[in-house]
C-alpha cells in the first residue's frame, strides 16, 4: 500500500512538473508580430510635403529724373530781347551785370568770357572744359544768385536711394537656404521584438523619407526655376531703358537759348560795352551754357545708371523671394519628417512582444 501510494505521489508530481514545463513553453514560443499594425502603416504613408505658396518678389519703388526750368533765365532771356529791341539796357540787366560782376572775380571772368562756341560744343557732346575753365565755372556756381539761372536737375531714386552715376549697392545680401536633411536617430529602448516587424518598420519610414527627400527637392527646384524665370529678362529691360534715355530736346532747347543770347548782345554790343557789361554777360551765358550742358550730361549718365540700379534692385528683391520660400520649403520638410520619425517609433513599439516572457 506504501508503495502504491508513493507511486502515485510521484506521478501526480510529475504531471504538475509537466504541466508548467508546457505552460513556460507556450508562453514562450508565442510568435512575435511580424508587421506593424496596418492602420501605423497607413498613418506613416499618409505624410507628405504641403507644396508652399510662392512669395512674390516685393516692388522697387523709384522716381524719374527730371529738369525744371529757371524762371530767373527766362526773365534775362526776356531782358536782353527787350534790349536788342529798343536798344536801351533794361534796370534789371544792369542789377544782374553789376551781381555777377560782384560775384565773378576780373581774372576769372576773362576765362569765361574767352570760352569759345567749340568748347562749348565739347562739352555739349561730353567733353571737359579745361582745369582753370573748369574751376571758374564752378566757383561762379556758388553764388546763388548765378546757380538760380541754370535749370534745376532732380536725379532718379531707386528703392529710396538717390542714383547720381555712382551706382550704389541696392538690396541686401543673398543668402540661400539651406537643405540640410534633417535625420531621424531616437534612441529605441531595447525590447524584445521579432527582426522581421523591426525591419518592416525601417522600411516603412525610409520610404516615407525619400518620398519626402524628393517632394523638398521637387519643391526647391520649382523655387529656383520661378527666380530664374523672374531674373531672365532683367538684362535685356536694362538695354532697353538705357537706350531710351534721350536727352536731345534738352540740350537742343540750351542751343537755342545760348545762340539767342548771344545774337541779343551782339545787337546791343555797342551799349553794353560803353557800360562795362558786354563780357559780363559773356562770361554769364558762357557760365549759364557750360553748367546746363554739365548738368544734362551728369543726368543722362544718372539715367542710365538707374535702369542698372533699377535691375540690381529687383534682382536682390527676387533673391530674397526665392531665400523665403526655400526657407519655408525646410521648414516644411523637417516637420513632415519629424512626424514621420515620430510614427517610426510607435511602428517599433508596436513590434514588442506584450504577452513574452524570458
């Protein structure tokens, strides 16, 4: 009896040993998941690149040039026709002889007046009167009373600044954005998961990122191709506004002025020299000439300096467009990537064996 029951003892005990062998069993050899859920699946495939809306390049304001005449030249003109006419020198050409007489010291008027109809040709065509010619005219220039009789000369703008020939730096400095990938790299706590569902992961975010990766190049290189077709025509407006620049009639309209100047005081030659005013007024309308035919030409050098200015300008206002919307484009590709490495993770922990043992 002793025995039998021994025996019966030891293989109840068995049958429980076995039992628990077969239970650390089963729980241990419950397969993994080999896949990510399909709906973290869906979730990760479903983020892509939001194209961005161009921003257009910001417009360069800019103001023309222009000449104002001298209402004081055109009262003189009025003076010395009068003169001509009846031969009898007017009070107010004899308050200008005596001002730029004042003005105008002896030795500098005897350069002025000796200035020849050639040289002021010259310098109608852009040449240089000479050094001592030069720095008479220029001293003469100082007096208001003198520089209220030549034109006015407003130069052009562009983006707020004026152009005198000297063409200035217009715009900011360009800088181009960057396109630096931005990589995903977190940390996975180390868990037991099946190789097969970790890879399957992997390979879901990498082609979500290079789905992106190219959706951020598509998108940079439509930013580069609108600058570029911006910018095209840019130097071909520059020829053209530079050849427009045209200032004929004005200088065609000093001729007519310095020849009717001149014919009037030969005609009254004989009074104003019994006055002491005849080379005055030679040196004057040499002074008067000179300047305007000066001024025209520093005005037309400032025009066609504009039209460059002008491209300058909206060249670096394109290139700031085009830096903005780079920007936004990687700005938008690292946070469609950021959620991508986001949902990588959650792919992975979804690859835990919940239900594992050791």
């Amino acid at each position: 009896m002793k025995t039998t029951k021994t025996k019966s003892i030891t293989t109840l005990l068995c049958a429980l040993a076995l039992m628990l062998v077969m239970y650390n069993c089963k729980k241990k050899d419950e397969p993994f998941p080999t896949e990510p859920p399909k709906e973290l699946v869906d979730k990760i495939n479903d983020i892509e690149i939001t194209p961005i809306t161009a921003t257009p390049p910001a417009p360069v304001a800019t103001t023309p040039a222009g000449v104002t005449a001298s209402p004081e030249a055109a009262a003189l003109s009025n003076a010395l026709n009068d003169m001509a006419t009846t031969g009898v020198i007017p009070a107010s050409i004899t308050a200008t002889g005596a001002a730029v007489s004042a003005a105008i010291p002896a030795a500098d008027l005897a350069i002025l007046s000796a200035i020849s109809p050639e040289t002021l040709a010259s310098v109608k065509a852009g040449g240089a009167l000479s050094p001592a010619a030069q720095a008479a005219v220029d001293k003469a220039l100082t007096n208001p009373a003198i520089a209220a009789l030549l034109p006015k000369f407003t130069y052009p703008t562009v983006g707020g600044q004026v152009v005198n020939g000297r063409v200035a730096a217009v715009g900011g400095t360009t800088t181009t954005a960057t396109t630096d990938v931005l990589e995903s790299g977190e940390a996975i706590e180390a868990v037991l998961v099946d190789d097969a569902c970790i890879a399957s992961a992997e390979n879901a975010f990498q082609t979500v990122k290079t789905k992106l990766d190219a959706a951020r190049d598509a998108e940079n290189l439509k930013v580069q191709t609108t600058y570029s077709t911006t910018i095209a025509p840019y130097a071909a407006e520059v020829t053209a506004c530079q050849a427009a620049v045209n200032y004929t009639a004005q200088r065609t309209a000093i001729d007519t002025q310095v020849a009717q100047a001149l014919a009037n005081l030969e005609t009254a030659r004989a009074i104003l020299t019994a006055a002491g005013l005849y080379d005055v007024f030679v040196s004057l309308i040499n002074v008067q000439a000179a300047g305007a035919y000066i001024g025209i030409n520093n005005l037309e050098a400032a025009d066609k300096a504009a039209c460059t200015a002008l491209s300058t300008a909206k060249t670096a206002s394109a290139a700031a467009a085009r830096d903005t919307d780079l920007a936004k484009v990687q700005a938008e590709y690292s946070t469609k990537l950021a959620a991508a490495t986001a949902v990588k993770a959650e792919l992975i922990a979804s690859c835990h064996n919940q239900g594992g043992g050791n």
